[in-house]
C-alpha cells in the first residue's frame, strides 16, 4: 500500500489490517493515514510492554530459583529451626539412652 507521508515507518499487512478493525471497533467512520498509523503505534507499544513485563517476570523467577538453590536457611525461631534442633537433641538422647554412661545409674 504506498504512504502519502514517505517518511511513516513500513508496515505489514496484518498490522495494517488489524489497526483498520480496531478503528471501526471504535466507531472510526472515516480512517485517515494518520488514524492508520496511530493505532498502530499504539498496537507497537502494547506489544513493547508485555515483551519487557514477560522479560522481567522471567527474569525474576529465575532469581529465586537461583537463590532457592543456593542460600541456607537461617531462621532463628523459625519451625525449620526449632524441628532441627528437636531433632538434634533427640538423636543426642537416642544416643545416651542406647550406651551406658558411667555417670548414670538405674532408679
């Protein structure tokens, strides 16, 4: 389709097709080059966004999966920190109650 305006930016079909029905979704009777264009500047920069908003969410995720993977868990007070520590001293008393200690005498 040849431009009036040489110096608009080129086009394809589907963009150019997809911009005429938006204009008439919108009640446009007449559609102009520049109503054309606009919308589809406007179709660009939609597009933009949700190019960098999806860059960003990926981006993103794949930061805290990275620190998943790599940072230790170092919640004081946490259940995590209380479960080990109950753990822990079960498997100390396991230990004790299982070898006889010279100190303990039977009541």
């Amino acid at each position: 389709m040849p431009y009036l305006d040489l110096g608009l930016p080129p086009i394809s079909l589907w963009e150019l097709q997809e911009a005429r029905r938006r204009l008439k979704d919108k009640g446009r009777l007449v559609v102009d080059e520049h109503a054309i264009f606009e919308a589809i500047r406007e179709q660009r920069q939609i597009i933009e966004q949700a190019r960098k908003d999806t860059r960003r969410n990926v981006r993103e995720r794949r930061k805290r999966e990275r620190l998943v993977r790599t940072t230790p868990i170092q919640n004081s007070g946490d259940t995590l920190t209380e479960d080990r520590e109950t753990s822990a001293l079960n498997r100390i008393s396991k230990h004790n109650s299982s070898s006889l200690h010279p100190l303990a005498s039977p009541c």
